[in-house]
C-alpha cells in the first residue's frame, strides 16, 4: 500500500537572536531564564563558599506566548503580550528567540480572541 503525503504549510524553527540584533516590531520567545539562587539552599554539597550564587538555567514549563518588541534600551527590552499586558525583560537573565511573523501573528491573533486571555494573562 503507497501512501503519500502532502505538506501545504512548511515548518519553520525559532532562531536565537543577540540582543544587539533586536528590533521594534520583532516577535520573540523566551527560550530559558537564569536564576540565581544562594549555595546555602544546596546543604553545602556544592564546592561553591556558602556565601556564593549559583546560577541556573531553566526552560519556562507554563504557557509562553510570543512577546512584540515595542523598545529597546539594552539590557532591558520591553514587550507587549497578547493580553495586551507589557512587560519589561532583561536580556542578562534571558535568551530570547525570534519567532517567524506569520507563526507569531496567528497565535497573537488567536489568544488576543480568547477571553480568558484577557483576565488572566501570565507574564
């Protein structure tokens, strides 16, 4: 038995993108944060002196939808949400990935119509 397949849409990948390298109007992910919590909480297992920081990496788990630049004063780029919240997003702390317009612009689209969106819109 053939079975074939077509493919009407072409799939795309978020690209990295330098904080140098932003501008107003781009849609963007948060790929990871770094949070940096104090070596005491790690009960002196870690070779680290007690008063020292770790650094972690974290991938977000919860919902992420695309953020729109509205400006850029580096390290600190500011965004708008879908829900129509802003929020401010310090790139020391954050990788961010450059969403393609046409992805990025359907799910704006599509939880900008959700009503539940617009109460309760996590940042």
């Amino acid at each position: 038995m053939r079975t074939r397949s077509q493919q009407t849409e072409s799939s795309s990948i978020a690209s990295t993108v330098a904080p140098e390298d932003l501008r107003r109007g781009d849609y963007v992910g948060v790929l990871s944060q770094m949070v940096e919590v104090p070596s005491f909480l790690w009960n002196e297992t870690l070779p680290t002196g007690r008063s020292e920081l770790v650094r972690l990496t974290i991938v977000p788990t919860d919902e992420r939808p695309p953020r729109r630049v509205k400006a850029i004063c580096l390290p600190f780029v500011f965004v708008k949400l879908p829900c129509g919240q802003h929020q401010t997003i310090d790139v020391r702390l954050t990788s961010l990935v450059r969403l393609e317009r046409s992805y990025a612009r359907k799910v704006w689209k599509a939880l900008r119509s959700r009503p539940q969106a617009r109460n309760t819109c996590e940042i």
